[in-house]
C-alpha cells in the first residue's frame, strides 16, 4: 500500500506570508525561503552568527577591490534584535549582493563591451544558504571569491598598493616641476609625503629642501610602485598620483585584473586548459596552474569588427589541411570589388553556390552585385599558402572564432601582433596540435604527420576535450607571482573601470 503523501501546509504564520509576499519578485530569494518553509536565517540567536558571518565577510570588500558602501553594512549588526521581515532580508539582500560581486563580479562583462561575450556562471543561492544554515557560514561563505593562484596574488598586490595612498597628516606637495637641482621647501614636503609611505633614503639627508640624486632614485622608485612612467623627476602626473589618495594607473589594472577573474569563476582554472591572453598576444596550455605548452600568437586588429572577442568554450576538433571557407563580411568586402573588376582576381579561391559546389567563373556576373546581395562563397583548398596555414583548432561558437596556422609568419617577430580578422593565428600550430592530440595517440606527432601527408581536410575529434578561454588582461602575476602588465590593445579596460565605479557610486 502506497503511503499518502503529506498534506500541504495551509497554517501560515503572518511573518511567514508577509516573507513569501515580499521575496516573490526575486526568483533566487524565493527559491531559498520557499525550499526552507518560509523560515528566517538571519533573525534572533540562531541567526547571530551567520550575521556575523556576513558582517565579516563584506568588511573585507577593499581586499577585493569592492566598494564597501555598496552593501550598505553599516546599517547591520551582529547584535541586531529586530525580528520582522524588514531585518531578515536587510541580510538576506545584502548577502545576495555580496556573493554576486565577489563571486561573479561587480558589472556585467556583456554590458562593459560588445565584443565581451562572457557569461557568468552565477551563485547558486540556495547551496549557499544550504551551507550556511547546516554548516560553518564562515566556510560557506569563503568559497564565494575565485580560489585560484593569481587572484590570491593579486589581492596581496592590491594591498601592497593600498599602502601608496600618503596618511591624511602627510605634508601636502605644491605643484610644479621637481628634479635635480631644484631647491625649496616644497623639496621637503616630497621628501616628506614619500617617506610617508615607505619611500626615504637610508640616512637622513645633509639638506632635505635639496633635490639630489638620492631624491630622483627615491622618486623613480616611487613611480614603478605606482604604474607611473619612470624618470626620476616629479612632474604633474607624479605630483597628482601622490596627491590624489585615488586609486593610481596600477591599483586600477589589478582591480580590473581581480574583476576579470570574478568573471571566469565557476570554471576550474586548476584543470587542463587553454588559456588565450589577447594583450600578451600568447597561448598558453595548462595543467594544474603550470604551464606546459606557449606560443606566441597574432590576434584580431583594433578595428571595429575585427577585434577578437572574450568567451569561453571548448576545444573539440584538431584539423590539419584545412579548407578556408571566407568569412562572408571579407569575402564582400575584400574581395569582390576585385572579382567585379576581374572575373580571374584571386585565383587561388573557388567560387562555391550554397550547396557547396565550385561554379567556374564564367558562369558568375560579379557585377550583379553587391556587398550586402553577394550569393556565392569563396572558399581555398588546402595548402601551405592556404590563408589558415596547415592546421586549424576548433571550438565552434557563435562567432565563428578559432585557432589556426598561418603562411604569413612575419608577423610573429612583431611586438604589436593585432593584425588578423579576429581569429588567432598560432606561431607554433604543429605544437600545440601534437600537445591537444596527446589522448588520440601514443605517439600524436607521427599520428598528425600521417594524416597531414594526405593532403586532404580532415577533422580529428579530440578524445580529450578541454576548456578554451580567451581572456582580455592587462596585468596579472605571472608564475613568479610578478606582476606582469602588457598594452590595452582595444582600449577595454577604461569601459571596465568606468562600469565599476558606476556601480560602486550606485551602491552609496
């Protein structure tokens, strides 16, 4: 006999109606309070300590570079005694907040630029109040910011950097130009406001208000700590960086750096791995943190539509001998003005209908159209001259962006490597091919050679796939837990540190 199920609770408390009434409109809160009977998390001495908990967590917003005003904490407190709804969800909310900002991030990377395909992975609220009810809300809480080595090291960092803002007694500094030789008291208040901050020489100066040598070093010293361009010399920019008590061109690319991580959470960044940084123009692959495979790399021009995009996916396919199927934007804008001009132009590209059949070009009136009506495709058979080169590695996406060799190897000694079409063109492709094909073959070199040999596309699925991430920073340590900073080559970063601050003002 089927034991009947339990009969739904009908005798709802008026704290238990006015709580579901309220967290209705908020999908997350609902689902949580729902599964738990309505009941409160945060009220009386049952909830003492996971008020304190969250407390304590939030006040630890400037170790993230997070606005602590946003979760408006100061109008919480452990020993809270209210006991309505109102008090319940001041935490519930604010516990919401925080673990979306230190988990996933303060904005939303699609809304910072539109070539930021990035999708969070968000926080599954109720696993967290699962845990912070029947665990330790400490530990629960814990596991909300990345986990990962550089964003360990980059909150060191920002806190090495939180110590470059002078104390609010430190002698303010006149502007003007101060180099060697230069002389005044205004001398000894830079000496002074340095000092302030760490930056002094080992034994006192014979004139303080003397601008010497010692100074300059003291001051070049200064400006590496702070990102600033080095010279020795406290000109306007030094003198406002030191002045300010903002965050300096540094601090904001760690915060950016830390914002970006936030984003990428949710993906085990410890796993095996591709890792494209689009600023350090390098693909990397790793295991465990380590790097096991590098290669320089050219990435998508600074143009519009042309930039390569940030998202994540995974790498499936290994493809030597690739075919070049043109994009169809380059193939109109590119290429037919000289088809129109030419019917011979481009001769090592075939004409190809929507069936994929190649029509000789006599059979074509390239000047029936246009950019915007062109019907015909334009595809290369597989060659060295092939424009992907001998290899290409896909991850399909929507935007139709991959790795792939390339005839055009010059391009690799360049220091300033934005010069594709939005792919990423891999110095060292038969490399990394041999690296992702390690769980097709014993021996994956000679497996590749084979099939390279027969001169024909073929596709490899890899038996192992792993996560691609093509990540956009500018700064992030490196293994030695430096700093490393390279060129913001689209000019995203100002769009991030914009966001973040809007959000943080939004939050006072």
């Amino acid at each position: 006999m089927v034991a009947a199920a339990p009969a739904p609770k009908l005798d709802f408390s008026a704290f238990e109606m006015q709580l579901a009434s309220t967290v209705a409109a908020d999908p997350g809160l609902a689902s949580f309070y729902g599964a738990h009977g309505l009941k409160p998390v945060f009220l009386g001495t049952e909830g003492e300590a996971r008020r304190k908990a969250l407390l304590d967590a939030i006040s630890t917003a400037p170790q993230h570079g997070l606005p602590p005003q946003r979760y408006k904490s100061s109008g919480l407190s452990a020993d809270d005694t209210g006991n309505d709804v109102a008090t319940e969800l001041r935490y519930a909310r604010a516990l919401s907040l925080w673990a979306n900002d230190v988990s996933n991030g303060l904005v939303d990377p699609s809304r910072t630029d539109s070539m930021n395909k990035r999708e969070v992975i968000a926080v599954d609220m109720t696993k967290l109040l699962d845990g912070m009810i029947d665990g330790d809300p400490v530990a629960s809480l814990a596991t909300l910011p990345p986990q990962n080595r550089e964003y360990r090291e980059l909150q060191q960092l920002l806190a090495d950097h939180a110590r470059l803002i002078p104390p609010p007694d430190a002698p303010e500094v006149a502007s003007g130009l101060y180099k060697l030789g230069v002389k005044g008291p205004a001398v000894a208040d830079l000496r002074a406001r340095l000092a302030s901050i760490g930056f002094s020489p080992a034994t006192p100066p014979a004139d303080p208000q003397n601008f010497d040598e010692e100074l300059a070093q003291i001051v070049s010293d200064y400006q590496i700590a702070a990102g600033l361009p080095v010279d020795g010399v406290a000109g306007p920019r030094t003198i406002a960086q030191l002045s300010g008590g903002e965050a300096g061109p540094q601090t904001r690319r760690i915060m950016i750096a830390m914002e970006r991580l936030r984003w990428l959470n949710g993906n085990d960044l410890n796993t095996r791995m591709i890792w494209v940084n689009i600023p350090s123009y390098m693909v990397e692959i790793r295991e465990g943190g380590q790097t096991v495979f590098e290669s320089r790399v050219v990435v998508g021009k600074s143009e519009p539509d042309w930039e390569t995009p940030e998202f994540s996916d995974t790498m499936e396919f290994v493809v030597p001998n690739p075919r070049w199927n043109v994009p169809q934007s380059i193939a109109a804008q590119s290429y037919l003005s000289k088809l129109r001009a030419n019917r011979n132009a481009v001769p090592h590209l075939d004409v190809v209908d929507r069936k994929g059949r190649v029509i000789p070009r006599d059979q074509v009136d390239f000047n029936r159209y246009s950019d915007t009506n062109f019907p015909y495709r334009l595809r290369q058979k597989p060659s060295a001259d092939n424009a992907l080169g001998l290899v290409k590695f896909m991850f399909p996406n929507p935007w139709n962006i991959y790795l792939h060799d390339t005839p055009s190897k010059g391009l690799f000694s360049n220091r300033n490597r934005a010069a594709s079409h939005g792919c990423v063109r891999v110095a060292k492709p038969f490399d990394l091919a041999y690296e992702l094909l390690r769980g097709n073959s014993d021996n994956p070199q000679a497996m590749f050679q084979r099939i390279l040999d027969k001169g024909d596309e073929q596709w490899i699925k890899l038996k192992e796939p792993l996560p691609v991430h093509l990540v956009y920073f500018t700064a992030i340590p490196g293994p030695d837990g430096q700093l490393r900073t390279y060129p913001d080559v689209y000019n995203r970063d100002a769009k991030v540190w914009s966001a973040m601050q809007k959000a943080a003002e939004a939050g006072t």
